[in-house]
C-alpha cells in the first residue's frame, strides 16, 4: 500500500482511482449477470459499459486542458507506466479464474465471446481496484490511459479465451 496516503491529495486521486474501477465492475457486473443466461445477450445492449471510460476521457482531457503543456508527458506517462502495464492483467488473472469457475458452474452461457469478454472486463476492474492502492501516478489522463488501457487488454484477453474456458 502506497506510504503516503495521509496526505489528502494522494487519498483524493486513490478515491477518484477506486471509482473508475468501481464503476466499471459495476456496470460490467450487471451485464454479465445477464450474458451468463442463455438467450440473455439478445436482451442487452451494452453501450453503457463504455460510460466510466468516457466519463475518465473528459476528466483526462480537462486535466490536461488546465496544465501547461510541458506538463503532459509526466502525465501521461508517469512513472509507473510499464508497472501498471504488466501489474493490471497479471493481477486480473486470479479474479478472471474465479470468475470463469463461477459463470461455468451456475450459467450456461450461449455468446461464449461476449460472456469472456464481460468477464475479462470485471477481472480488470477488480485488478485496477487492488492495483490502485499502490500506484503513485496520480493524474487522471494516467488512469485514462493505462488503467483504462489494461483493463481493455483484460477484456480483449477474456474475448479470446471465453470461447474456450466457458464452453458447456
């Protein structure tokens, strides 16, 4: 866990942090509730999932509106880029186990892809919440970029392998 989360700016951007990834197990969580029942894929439109990544996209692009731009490049990038890359998914891999186990054992889902894909999207979330506690990086065009990113991979990753892991 991060030393400095005495100071009120660092347990600030941990908060904002934990809400990106919050909000994006939840909402993936609902729809997974739903993909996970034969025939419920047809019943969900799931544009809405996107909502936390675009809401991180403004706030990003804001941030990086407000500062000089000599400024975006620690932003963007940090310090942390390349532990975020690797830590997000190599994290994500025992919530997407668990999770796999779960759908195969109580669902019998028809959309293999979509079903992996929602819950490679719910690991990374999962992973980007524990992940979070310690990162230092703390700029919303960060988060937008590498965590928004690593979780994109996470489900990328669970699109390609739910086919396989979750086949009945």
């Amino acid at each position: 866990v991060r030393p400095d989360l005495k100071s009120a700016d660092a347990l600030g951007f941990l908060l904002l942090k934990l809400a990106f990834a919050v909000s994006v197990v939840g909402v993936a969580s609902l729809y997974l509730m739903k993909v996970v029942r034969p025939g419920g894929e047809q019943k969900t439109h799931s544009l809405l999932v996107l909502a936390p990544f675009g809401i991180i996209a403004v706030l990003a692009g804001l941030s990086l509106g407000n500062a000089p731009s000599s400024h975006w490049r620690t932003m963007v990038v940090g310090d942390m880029w390349l532990e975020c890359l690797l830590s997000i998914p190599i994290i994500a891999t025992l919530p997407f186990a668990v999770i796999v186990w779960s759908v195969r054992r109580f669902a019998t889902p028809t959309d293999l892809t979509r079903t992996g894909a929602f819950v490679g999207l719910v690991a990374g979330g999962v992973s980007a919440m524990g992940y979070a506690l310690h990162c230092m990086d703390d700029s919303l065009p960060f988060v937008a970029i590498w965590y928004g990113g690593t979780i994109a991979i996470c489900t990328l990753a669970g699109a390609l392998l739910g086919p396989r892991l979750l086949r009945w």
